[in-house]
C-alpha cells in the first residue's frame, strides 16, 4: 500500500477551517482519509464553503472517502440551519 499526504493548505482558513488529508492506494482500491477542524468562532456559512470547494477539489470517481474531525456544530442552536 502507498500513502500520500494531500497538499489542501490553499483551502484552508486557520479562523475558520483546518484540514489534513491522507490518500491510500491499494491494488485493488483508492481511499482518502480528511480530517477537519472547524473554530468555534468560525463563520459557519464560509466553513461550509471551504468544505464543498474541497469536496470538488478531490473527487475522483470510485475512490472511497472517511471524513473525521471536530466540526464544533451546536445542534441545540437552530442558527446553522
């Protein structure tokens, strides 16, 4: 198995949004492991943003993705809605 680390530091905003990315190939599979950190003084709608642009950034067809991190989402605040 080969392992890259990914280069998303362009889509990244230290007041809003942290991310780490690990691609895994095998011979029979690809896989991309993210880790995100979100501020809890972060603007949501921006957080959103930078998330979506990174989706888009690293699709690729038939490749597998695990999404890990601290997202810092009060559920109880009907405000992110």
């Amino acid at each position: 198995m080969m392992c890259y680390i990914l280069d998303i530091s362009e889509n990244c905003d230290e007041k809003i949004i942290k991310l780490y990315a690990v691609q895994g190939n095998t011979k029979v599979s690809c896989f991309i492991i993210i880790c995100i950190y979100r501020s809890f003084s972060g603007n949501f709608d921006q957080f959103l943003t930078f998330l979506d642009f990174t989706w888009k950034h690293l699709y690729r067809p038939l490749t597998k993705f695990l999404m890990c991190g601290d997202i810092n989402v009060d559920y109880l605040v009907d405000s992110y809605c």
